[in-house]
C-alpha cells in the first residue's frame, strides 16, 4: 500500500467518508500539507485506528452448538 494517500483515496482504501477521513487523519496527526494538497501518512493514520480495535468476542453457547450440530450434520445426497 501507498504510505502518503490524498483523501479521496484513503475513503475509497478504508470504506469511509471524505470528511470523516481527514478527521480522523487530523487526530492522528497523520496530515502533511504540501501546497494546496493534503496527503495523510496511512502508517500513522493506521497505528491511531489500531486504539479504537475491540477485542475478539467468542459466540454465545447457544450459537456455537448450533454450529457443531451443524457441522457434524451429514449432507444432503451423501451415502451413510
């Protein structure tokens, strides 16, 4: 990936608006004015969403049975 991205291009890489992108990019101190251009460092901008990551939740009980019984199940057409 680019390290340096204009906002137009880092909304389309991280699926998010213009306007919220170069928020974000701000906050994380990841905008570089050259000109009348900003460019925003996606390492830093990157590192700065890393902070908002929320952990790994396991499926509940009920699911994760579901699940199995699922997958054990044989299929549809196979000889037993």
């Amino acid at each position: 990936m680019k390290k340096y991205v204009n906002a137009e291009e880092g909304a389309v890489i991280y699926g998010i608006s213009k306007s919220r992108i170069i928020v974000i990019a701000r906050e994380a101190g990841a905008v570089y004015k050259v000109g009348n251009s900003a460019l925003i460092n996606t390492e830093l901008f990157e590192e700065y969403l890393e902070q908002f990551r929320e952990p790994a939740r396991s499926l509940p009980k009920h699911l994760w049975n579901k699940l199995k019984e699922n997958t054990n199940a044989p299929k549809t057409g196979e000889n037993q």
